[in-house]
C-alpha cells in the first residue's frame, strides 16, 4: 500500500510541475451573455478573422442566429463565407493536412476553447502578440511562448515591438496623472486602425462571443436555476412539516 502511494505521488508531481511551469499573468476577462450587441461584435469578428482558419463545428450558424437576434437571411449574407447554409455546422473549408504543413499542427477547433483555458487566458492571448524575428512568422505571443499562429488582426491592432504589458494593472500616478501601463503595448512596430483601447474593446467583444460558444445556455440556465431553487425551498418546507407529523405518531 506504502509503495502504491508513493507511485501515485511521484505521478502526480510532473504535471504539477508543468502546470505551474506555464502560468503567466493574466488580465481578467469577466463575460456577460446578455450583452446582445458585443455578442453581435464578436460573431463578426470571429467569421471575419478566425474562421479562415479555426471552426466552431459543434455548433450550427441558425442557433448563433436565432441567439444573437440577427435575421437569418442577414446572417447568411454578412456572416457565412464557405457558401454553407445557415443550418449547417460552423466548418471551413482549410484542409487539416496542409494546415499542418503551414503551422506544424491543424488549427483546433474553438467552439468550447473558453471553456478549456478561461475566458481572461483567450483576451490576454488576442492581445499578446509581438514583433519576434526569430520566430517562422514573425511573432511571438506573451501569453502563449513560441506561438505558431501569424497575427492575423495586425491590421487592427498594429503589431507590438516589444513583449506587452499582460498582466500588468494599469496605474496612474499621483503627481503627473500620467497612466502607467494604461495600453498593453508600449511600442509599436506597426500601427493598427484602433487604437489600444478600441482594440481592447474589440478582444473583449471576440472573447465574449467565444464565451458564449461554449456555452450558449448559460444565460437560460441561470434562469431557471431560480426557479430551481424556489421550488426546492418550498418542497423543503413541506417535507419538513410531512415528516415532524409522522414523527408526532410515533413519539
């Protein structure tokens, strides 16, 4: 028994080790489901710049549609670009194989990416990118070291010279009023067409969405959760009067 516990625990401590070996700071990142606008946001972010690539084939663009309360007919004509019909899974058309002769392994799909890593891993990664010459494309990510994925929404945010602030709270001094750290990155190598705070806002869209792929009942279940609840505190009360009445007989 000694030596099962022993193997056990000399098991166990390897992936403690490399748990605590990848973190990194990270800035938080709290959803909010109901936020039908950002969601909307996010939906044409992630068709726009993600699905070239990543799909979400667990879930089907009608149920995103209905969801979102975007008309089905405006989604299928500004959201879905494989020709697929809005009752189809979200799958593009790349092809795993040569995927993974570009990036050396067939980008994962995302459908539940937020529910594997947390929501503030995904926003602290879509603002971690940086210029890194060393690296095949060009970039590095602060979150996610040797990345292999290009930067695919430079043209937003620009591309950062230097590793970003993640993790870093934003501070203002009290002399000056200057914001220390207020934009995640501090130099840039090439300029995007938001600025810092806009790019943001746009992650937080993107992240949300992704969010709310993972789990597009959390809104519904929450909802009925108090109802739930209610009744469990009614039933409790008539149990507990049911049960001291049959106790009475026997006492």
């Amino acid at each position: 028994m000694r030596k099962l516990i022993f193997g056990l625990v000399f098991a166990i401590l390897p992936a403690i080790g490399l748990a605590a070996g990848v973190a990194v700071p990270l800035d938080p990142m709290e959803p909010d489901h109901t936020n039908k606008e950002s969601l909307q946001r996010g939906a044409a972010l992630f068709t726009n710049y993600c699905m070239g690539c990543h799909s979400m084939e667990y879930a089907r663009y009608k149920r995103v549609s209905d969801d979102l309360e975007v008309p089905a007919q405006l989604f299928e004509e500004n959201l879905i670009f494989t020709g697929a019909k809005i009752g189809e899974l979200m799958k593009n058309s790349m092809n795993k194989d040569m995927a993974a002769d570009w990036f050396g392994a067939p980008p994962p799909d995302l459908t539940l990416e937020t529910r594997v890593r947390g929501e503030s891993w995904v926003y602290s990664y879509l603002r971690g990118f940086y210029k890194d010459e060393t690296r095949p494309l060009g970039v590095n990510n602060a979150v996610f070291d040797l990345v292999g994925m290009p930067h695919v929404m430079v043209d937003l945010q620009g591309l950062c010279a230097v590793k970003p602030n993640i993790g870093v709270d934003a501070s203002v001094e009290p002399l000056s009023g200057n914001i220390n750290n207020g934009d995640v990155c501090p130099e840039y190598a090439i300029e995007g067409s938001m600025s810092g705070a806009e790019f943001d806002q746009a992650m937080w869209d993107l992240t949300n969405f992704m969010s709310y792929m993972g789990d597009p009942v959390k809104v519904e279940r929450e909802r009925l959760g108090i109802f739930v609840l209610i009744f469990v505190v009614i039933f409790f009360i008539f149990a507990y009067l049911l049960n001291r009445e049959y106790w009475k007989d026997v006492h």
